[in-house]
C-alpha cells in the first residue's frame, strides 16, 4: 500500500527549509537544529510533547490547548526524525544546487540562506503560512537562543549525549 506524506516528499521538505531560512533572517543554523524545525513543521501536533523552558511557558499554552487528535500522534517521533534524515539532506542538497543555500557551509553541516532573491509566486506561498506553522515559527524563534544540546534534549529527537554543552 503506497502513502504519501509530505514529511517524504524532498520538494515539500526544500519548501519547509526554505520557510524556516526565511524566518531565520540570514542567520547561520546548524543542520540538527534546521531538521528539528522541520520535523515540527511536518508534525505540528508533536510540539506539545516538547519540554519548554520556563521563559517560553506562553508559547507552551499555545501547543497544550490544542486538542489531542489520536490520529496526529506518532508513535515513535524519534525513529521518524531518523527516517526523514535522507529527504532533509537531498532537499538542501537541491536548495545547494541552486544557490539558495551557502554550500561551503553545507558541507560544514551549517545552513544559511544566499542573497539569491526567490521568484514572487514562491516568496508568496511562503510568507502564507497557517496559523499551526505559524505557531511552529514562533517555537523556533523563542528556542534560537537555546544550545542546539538542549534543543535536541528538550524534543528527544536527536541524539545529545555526546555533544558538546558550551
């Protein structure tokens, strides 16, 4: 049985990418972070499993007062993190190809986003975002003062034991 869901779709996921490095503002992101954020984007409904610090209790109550959707839940997000790896890599590898994305960083596992201007009917599809990804948007700028360890040990998607807390 064949099913599709954007979170395995390369295209869906560069449009993702591109969503977050447009909220980014020319910022450097390491990768982890960046597919962190992304995974959120694919699964909005895992938010409310983070663990929020507590400057971000309000952003807390946006994703604890939604209601649970037994059909939204997976059962394990961190395995599924793992699987959309692949597609996340081949995404920015495309978005490398065509200069939206600094390569030379890409290969030091950091994302940032060119002064390559993208077309008008894109950049319109991206700023027109649903208040759930809107919701995704403010998470990720209220952790992007957090260590990528603690990203990483707040979601439980990546593995944090053995980097390095500075």
């Amino acid at each position: 049985m064949l099913v599709y869901h954007p979170a395995f779709d390369i295209y869906n996921c560069a449009f993702r990418m591109l969503q977050l490095l447009n909220n980014m503002k020319g910022k450097e992101i390491e990768l982890d972070r960046l597919r962190i954020w992304d995974f959120y984007l694919a699964f909005p409904n895992e938010a409310r499993k983070i663990k929020f610090p507590l400057d971000l209790l309000d952003l807390k109550k946006i994703f604890k007062n939604k209601p649970d959707n037994p059909y939204e839940d997976l059962i394990d997000p961190k395995r599924i993190a793992e699987r959309m790896k692949p597609f996340q890599v081949s995404a920015l590898r495309y978005l490398a190809s065509y200069g939206l994305i600094d390569n030379n960083l890409f290969l030091k596992n950091i994302i940032k986003r060119t002064e390559i201007e993208l077309p008008r009917e894109l950049l319109t599809k991206i700023e027109n975002i649903s208040t759930e990804k809107e919701n995704i948007i403010k998470l990720v700028q209220g952790f992007s003062d957090l260590a990528l360890w603690g990203i990483k040990e707040r979601t439980g998607l990546l593995e944090f034991r053995y980097d390095k807390k500075n």
